[in-house]
C-alpha cells in the first residue's frame, strides 16, 4: 500500500475509539433485540420533538422557495445569515452578551470545530514551538482525543475526587496542579462533561477564565448538552462568554445529529478563520439544519422547547437510572456513581475493581451489555496530580441513560452482577 504522511497516519488508520465503536456496532447487529446498547452518545427520539421537525419540514416544503433555497444553494461559509443573526439575538436575549452574527460560525457538526479550532490553536509554530491544549480536568470527551494532524495534542491535569455519602462523588478541578506553562494554547472543557455528567461550577468556569485572560491564552467551553438547547444541565449555572471564551454549541442534542450542525461563538479574528477553514476544507456547511431551526429560535420555540420537553426527559431519565442503580447494586458493593448533573450519561466507579474497566466491558459485551470502558475518556499527557499512583482511570465505565427502562434496568443489573463476581472471584 502507499506510503502515508503524517497526516494520513494520524487519521486515516483508525484510532482505539474508533475501533470500540466498530466493536460495538457488531456486538449490536449480532445480538439483535437482546443487547443492552449503553454505549452511544445518540439523542432519545423524543416523540415531540420528532413531530416538531416533521412539521418544519412541512412548512419548508409549502413554502414556494424556501427547500429549493435550503437545498439548492452554496451558503457562505460562515453559515446562513438569517440562523447566525438569530443565534446572536437569543444570545442578547437570553444573557445579555454583546455579540452580533460577526460572533457566530456554522461548522459541519460540533466535531468538526473542534478539529478546526485545536488543529489553529495547537501544534506547531512558525518558530518551531510547540503548543497544547490544557484539559485541566479528565475524563473528558473521547471525541477530541485523536484529532491532532500531528504530535500528541493535549496536556490533562487529574481531578480531585470528591467523595458524596456512600455511593456518590463528584469532580473538581484541581487548581493547585493546574498550572499555565508557556506551551499550553488554550483551555478546554465540556460543560456538562461527558462522560461523567459533571459540570463545572460558575466559581470553576469563572476561574478557568481568569487564568486564560491573565495567560492570554482562549477559554473553550463545549456546550454541546448545556444551555440554552439542549438543556440538558440538572444544575443551576450561569452561562458566560467574553472575547476570550470560545463556546461551542451543536443542534445534534437537541435531536438533529443527521443535520451535522456545530456552532462556534467567539471574537470576530476567530469567526473569520473558522470561516475560511471551513471554505478550504469543505466550501460551505450544511443547510437543513440550520433551516429547520431559524423560524424555532427567532419565536423562542426552540428554548421552550428545550426546557419544557428535552431538559425534563433526560433529567427524567437520569433521576430514573440512578433509582434503579440503587435499587440492583448491593449497599456494600464498593460503587460511587458521579453526580449526574447533565448529559445523557451514568459515569460509574468501582473502586478497588480487580479487573479493568476493559476487562469488565469484556465481560459486559459477552452478556450482550454494551458499554464503553472507563479509560478511553483519560487521555493526553497526564499531569501527575492528587493521588500518585492512580487507578482510577482503570475503575469506572460509561454508560448511557437515554433507552427505554427495561434496558437500562436490564443493562444495570448485569453490571451489579458482573461487579460482584469480579469482587467474589478476580
Ligand atoms: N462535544 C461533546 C461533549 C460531545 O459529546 C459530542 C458528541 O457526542 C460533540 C461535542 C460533537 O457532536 P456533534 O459533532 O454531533 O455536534
């Protein structure tokens, strides 16, 4: 086969997420009706929310025009200026921020920004440095984890481990490891994060921020589940922004993955490279998307829709899957589940496992329980931090909340099961 470049090596050949995903889509289409799918990161079909895009299709289509438009135009790169505008103004609306559409750029998913903003940010100079990104807590999102085109991409600072009553717990950062060298270009969290449903607190993001001004070095914080859609953030937290954050949105949580449809909002000098990254690498974005939404959040449909029906399902979902988890684990089986405070996900740690979280997802899948293990989320140069030497990475698993309740009751009760085995006999 041909010789690749770095480039090619890097992102052509697969990478360890890429291969669970595979795995896990096999297990599934093996195992048919059976299987327990908590693996995903898929949005709920919401029937609600399902209608209401049926129905803005509807009226795309009645309109003389307007799907001819959606479908049969190049937009700038930026992004259609009617979404952007509107965008700005529930932003002015909603938090008072001074930002117009020279704030907003449409990428092709959330995904994608992140591959962009990083690959600007990161790497290397012209001088010939090098940079990073600081995640200054993990876990965090997989998804970032192989998106350098060239050397390892992210430095990682370990959390404090917050223990909550007997079987909670809840991370925080750890400032006193954090530190801001002269190699770190930015900052970046998900908020709510996935995996572990954590989210930062105002007095977290407001230190983060402050840190990232004093450095002269951006804030990225990842909304994919927060505020203002889809909403799904059991706490309650003041979104900011100012010229040094960078905040991303996407319509993919909302219920619109198939759209491909990220946000980025940020200072003009960074709207306009996003814009022209965008117009090299793909010419435009995606439309429907973008259409679909437009009319739903310049009548505030859209918020409303996303307190009144996303928010309350998935927090729904979260208070019923910790029900049941306490119902199936034993009270004196070592597990703490961290605070599910947003996202769509149970993050699970058992402590002093003698098996790794690989090895119980092993034995998860052979049950037809599909999960995804806990050390895929611990990546990056790890900084030493609290605890040395630390096996918590190898203790905790993912899994998602969003199934129907026999699933996820189902999906429980064989991780209670298999956890008490692993204790019983290694
Ligand atoms: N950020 C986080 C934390 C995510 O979980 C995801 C998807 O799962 C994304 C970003 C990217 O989503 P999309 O590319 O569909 O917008």
């Amino acid at each position: 086969s041909w010789n690749l470049s770095e480039f090619g090596q890097r992102l052509g050949r697969g990478s360890g997420i890429g291969n669970l995903m595979d795995d896990l889509g096999h297990a599934l289409a093996a195992g048919g009706d059976r299987v327990c799918m908590l693996g995903g990161g898929q949005p709920a079909h919401i029937p609600q929310i399902d209608a209401v895009w049926r129905r803005r299709i509807e009226e795309i289509s009645a309109v003389p025009g307007q799907l001819e438009h959606a479908l049969g135009n190049y937009e700038p790169p930026a992004g259609n200026m009617a979404f952007r505008t509107a965008l700005a103004k529930l932003f002015q609306r909603q938090f008072g921020w001074s930002i117009g559409p020279e704030n907003v750029a449409v990428t092709p998913g959330g995904q994608t920004a992140f591959f962009l903003l990083f690959n600007t940010m990161a790497g290397r100079f012209p001088d010939g440095t090098t940079k990073k990104i600081l995640l200054p807590i993990i876990p965090e999102y997989i998804g970032y984890a192989n998106q350098s085109v060239a050397e390892e991409m992210f430095v990682a600072v370990r959390p404090k481990i917050e223990r909550i009553g007997q079987h909670r717990f809840k991370y925080r950062v750890d400032f006193e490891s954090l530190e801001i060298t002269d190699d770190i270009a930015a900052i970046c969290v998900s908020r709510p994060t996935n995996p572990s449903g954590n989210v930062l607190t105002d007095a977290e993001i407001a230190q983060l921020a402050e840190l990232a001004s004093q450095n002269g070095i951006p804030l990225i914080v990842d909304g994919a589940y927060g505020a203002p859609f889809p909403g799904a953030i059991f706490t309650e937290t003041t979104p900011v922004w100012n010229d040094n954050i960078v905040l991303t949105l996407s319509l993919s949580k909302v219920g619109l993955p198939g759209t491909r449809t990220g946000i980025v909002i940020g200072n003009e000098d960074l709207i306009r490279s996003v814009a022209s990254m965008t117009s090299i690498v793909g010419l435009a974005n995606t439309n429907m998307g973008q259409a679909i939404v437009t009319p739903l959040i310049e009548s505030g449909e859209l918020l409303q829709l996303s307190d009144e029906v996303i928010k309350p399902f998935y927090q729904q979902k979260s208070i019923e899957a910790l029900r049941i988890a306490e119902e199936v684990f034993d009270d004196s089986l070592p597990y703490r589940i961290h605070q599910s405070e947003g996202a769509f996900f149970l993050w699970l740690w058992f402590e002093d496992l003698p098996i790794t979280s690989a090895e119980l997802y092993e034995r998860l899948k052979a049950r037809d329980v599909l999960v995804v293990p806990g050390h895929h989320f611990f990546f990056g140069d790890v900084i030493e931090g609290v605890s040395t030497p630390w096996k918590h990475h190898e203790e905790c698993i993912r899994m998602t909340f969003t199934m129907p309740e026999p699933k996820v009751r189902q999906g429980l009760s064989i991780i209670a099961d298999e956890v008490r085995r692993a204790h019983q006999q290694g």
